[in-house]
C-alpha cells in the first residue's frame, strides 16, 4: 500500500471521507425492493473505492462495483459505521480476500439496524417531536424549529462521525466481546430513556375527557372530576392499553382500521356529548 | 393562490428527496411550518402538523416499507386545512386517507428500482464510476416531479372541492372531529410502545413518565433530563448486576476445588 495519512490513519484523506458523508446524506434515493439500499452503498462508497482502486486493473474495479451492488438494508446512521469499516476493509484486503468485505458488511447491517432504529427513530426522533409538537399546540413556532435543531444535533453528527471512526478503528471495532456488551447497554438505556417519555406523553398529549354530569337534586356530579380523583389522565391511559392490545393483537396490521374508528367513535361520541 | 400553491408543491417535492436523503426536515411538524409561512397562517398550520406528528409517532419506514406516506398527507392535510380554514379537524381528514393512496406511489417507484439497478449491474462491468453514478439519479428525480406535481393538483383542485364540502357539513360535526383528533396520539403513542415494550421489565418506566406529567405536571424537557438520569441508574444496577452474578459463579467453582 502507498501512502498513509496521518489525520486518517489510511490511504484515504479528509476529503473523501467527507465526501463519503455528504454521499450518505443521499443514501435511499434509489431504492429498489430487490436489493433495497445496495446502490446508496456504493454511491457513498465510490471517493473510496476510486482512491484504493486508482492504479489497479479495470476488473478489480467491476468487481468492487458489483460487490457493493449486493443486497443492502440497514438503519442510515448506524449505516455510516458501516461505510467506515468497509471502506478500511477495501483498503487492507487483497484482491482474493475480498469475501470478507462482504461478509463484514453483511454481517454487521442486521444487529445495526436494530440499534439505529432504537437510538434514532424509536428514541430520539419521538423525543424531539413530542416537546415540538406540545409548543406548537400552544401556537408557538418556536415549535417545530426546536424538534429540527434537536434531532439533526443528533442526526448529522452521528452520520459524520461514525464514517470517520468505522474506518479508523476498521475491523477491531467489532471482534470481541466489548463491542457488543456495550451496543446492549446504549440499546437498554436508550429504552429507558423512550419509554419515560412515552409514559409522560400518554398524559400530555393525548386529550380525551368527558362532558358527562348528572344532576341529583341540586347538585351535580361531574363524572371527569371523579375519574381525576381515581386517575388523572385516566381516559387517556385506557385509550392507550386498548390501541396497544389491539396492535399487539392484530400484529400492527389493520392500523389505518384503529385510526378511522378511533375517529369515527370519537366524532360520535363528542357529537352526544359525552366527550369534550 | 397559484403562486402558493406553486411554492408548496416545489417545496414537497424536496421533502420527498429529504425522505430518501438527509432526513434533516421530512416529519410533518417542520414541514406545517414551512406550509404555514407561505400561506400567512403559522398558528393554524403548525397545529395540524403537531397533531400529525403525534398521530404518526413511532411510525418509521422499517425495512423498507411504509404504513402511511407521511410527506404527501402532511403536504395536502396541512395546506388544505388552512386553505379551507376546516382547520385541525379537515386536515387530519384530508391527511389521513391521502397517506394512505400515496403508498402506491412509492410502490411504483421501488419497483421501477429493480430495472435501474439492473442497468447498473451492465454497466459495472466496465468499471467506470461516473457512468455507474449517472444512473443514480434517474429515480430520485422522477421522485421529485411525482410529487411536485401530484401535490399541486391535490392542493389547487382540491381546495375548491373541499371548501364547497365543508360549506355543506354542520359546525357542530367539524368541532366533534377536532375532539376526535386530539385522541389520535393515543395511536402513535401505542405503535411505539409495540416496538419499545420488547424487555418486559422495562415497562415500569412508563409509569414514571406518567406521574411526572399526569401529577407533578412537568415540561417534556424535564421528563427527557429525568428519563436520562433513569437510564443511567439503570446501566448502573444492571452492570452492578452482572458483576454480583460472576462472583457468586467464581464462588461456587473455588468451593469446589476445596472439596478434596
């Protein structure tokens, strides 16, 4: 191998894996059901693949574009770890030693995928749009702007670093026990963290209350403020076990079915006054 | 009117290239905003998006498909909702079924997909980047004028239509569906827990969050700070945990060897 930079560590400089980031900030543009994200892949992975390949034989070149033109499917932030690793992979293997690449990038695409998700979209983004969205209900703009700034702190950093450190640190990120006893934690806090804020959610932003009262004799006896003294919030607390149980049970697939009779049921119910 | 609708539809063409891109804007509460600035009504705007937002949390493009296409409903919901002044309430009736049609838009385009990555696997037997590059962008910019131009027509068309409709429905339906719609995060709320409920244990930090808002009527903010500090105590005890499980098993395999 020729020359290695200092700042990376490898043949590739700064620049590229910049322009690997700004590549994989374009990563699903065309995704297909077949291989699904393999051509992103190798549209984020060619600044690599031009730099190591530069001096080598046109079918070392078809190969590599054919290689990352396989099957690919995993969550975009964690992605970029990915992109990181192969990327030191391509570099260190020779050509017969390419199956590894494949092996790597395979194998790796499940397990981050989960852990993508949970982080990012089933963690963060629902933290950040849920303070968003309670501004905005109030009429405040400030709203929306606070979930873009929250959620992009996240989302843009994420994507730059992990390409940097997956190819620094290469292969040895992965081998061993660490690397997964410490992927299990981040995963566990993160659900802690998610499932805090999904309980305090299920009180704020759900509305649903009752109008109903009875009058006895003089007095009358608002039904809303008794369930308060049982549990405040608690319509939307049974709301929420039904839509659970119901998911759980139809196994997510009649969603658009809940959301039309939560609508329906609703309108009725608000129309005979029982809801307000 | 033609110019807003103009910009609109420019403007959901781009989210549509976000949704597949950077992912920095494409949610329905940022994209409300944007809507709300180019029709002069924020206020009304951002209170559908927020709506949207809570109905649709938790629903996420796993593995490839999409329950709802979140871009086309929050575009049309959002701007026919103020357009209209039917508010929240005919937003989220727009949005809704209008997420659900346009699914089949993304279908078609991850099938069109399968010829152009074959396209690329004859080309990549040359071995030329630019040339296996250039295909790249054949599906997102189809991408771009489906839904430049197919949010127009829902936005410019559909604003008469929906004005003359709601002109014909009570008041007293349209405030019962916005009574309605404030039920809907419960959805959102209850997809996440699907995915997030998969440790069972785990389920006691609901009610955490729960009585920090339901009782003590804290900000989301200070429920997040809390929901930090939880899940450190919790590393931390688990990984407590863990090292008295391993000293207890090194303690039986030392009695053992006593034992002669």
């Amino acid at each position: 191998m020729s020359k290695k930079n200092e700042s990376t560590g490898g043949l590739l400089t700064k620049k590229d894996l910049r322009s690997m980031f700004y590549r994989l900030n374009f990563f699903n543009l065309s995704f297909n059901m077949e291989r699904m994200q393999a051509f992103g892949f190798l549209f984020t992975m060619i600044p690599a693949l031009r730099k190591i390949y530069e001096n080598r034989p046109k079918v070392e070149r078809a190969n590599a574009i054919k290689r990352h033109l396989e099957f690919f499917n995993s969550q975009i932030n964690a992605t970029s770890l990915i992109v990181g690793v192969t990327a030191a992979l391509e570099e260190t293997t020779s050509e017969t030693e390419k199956d590894s690449v494949i092996a790597v990038k395979t194998g790796l695409m499940g397990p981050f995928a989960g852990l993508g998700d949970g982080l990012l979209k089933f963690t963060w983004l629902p933290i950040c749009a849920s303070i968003g969205a309670a501004l905005a209900l109030e009429g405040n703009a400030l709203g929306p702007i606070l979930m873009f700034v929250m959620f992009n702190l996240m989302n843009l950093p994420t994507k730059w670093l992990g390409i940097h450190y997956g190819y620094h640190k290469g292969v040895s990120m992965f081998t061993g026990d660490a690397g997964k006893i410490l992927i299990a934690r981040v995963s566990n806090m993160a659900n802690v963290l998610g499932l805090v804020v999904v309980g305090g959610m299920i009180s704020s932003s759900i509305k649903l209350r009752t109008g109903l009262s009875f009058d006895i004799g003089e007095s009358a006896i608002v039904i809303q403020d008794l369930l308060d003294k049982i549990l405040p919030s608690l319509l939307p607390v049974l709301l929420t076990v039904f839509c659970y149980s119901f998911l759980k049970k139809t196994k997510r697939k009649h969603l658009v079915a809940l959301i039309f009779g939560i609508l329906i049921v609703g309108i009725i119910l608000a129309m005979l006054g029982i809801t307000r | 009117m033609l110019v807003k609708c103009i910009l609109i539809a420019l403007f959901t063409g781009i989210m549509a290239i976000d949704n597949v891109g950077p992912q920095m804007w494409r949610r329905p509460l940022p994209i409300s905003l944007v809507i709300g600035l180019i029709l002069g009504d924020v206020t009304t705007a951002i209170a559908i998006g927020a709506t949207l937002e809570l109905t649709w949390l938790g629903l996420a493009n796993v593995g490839g498909s999409s329950p709802a296409d979140m871009i086309m409903g929050s575009a049309v919901g959002v701007s026919l909702g103020v357009i209209t002044g039917g508010g929240v309430a005919a937003g989220i009736a727009v949005a809704i079924p209008v997420s659900v049609l346009a699914i089949q838009l993304g279908n078609i385009w991850t099938t069109i997909g399968i010829f152009i990555i074959h396209m690329a696997d004859k080309v990549a037997e040359e071995g030329d980047f630019k040339k296996v590059q250039r295909l790249y962008f054949i599906q997102p910019t189809c991408i771009f004028l489906t839904y430049l131009i197919l949010s127009f027509v829902a936005i410019y068309l559909g604003s008469a239509v929906l004005e003359s409709l709601l002109a014909m429905i009570p008041t007293q339906f349209i405030s019962a569906m916005s009574t309605a719609a404030g039920a809907l995060p419960a959805v959102g709320l209850s997809i996440l827990l699907t995915m997030m409920l998969k440790e069972k244990n785990l389920a006691i930090f609901l009610v955490l969050g729960f009585v920090l808002v339901a009782y003590l009527k804290l900000p989301m903010l200070a429920v997040a700070l809390i929901g930090v500090v939880a899940a450190g105590m919790w590393d931390y005890i688990s990984i407590i945990g863990q090292k008295t499980a391993n000293a207890a098993s090194s303690m039986e395999t030392n009695d053992e060897e006593v034992d002669l």
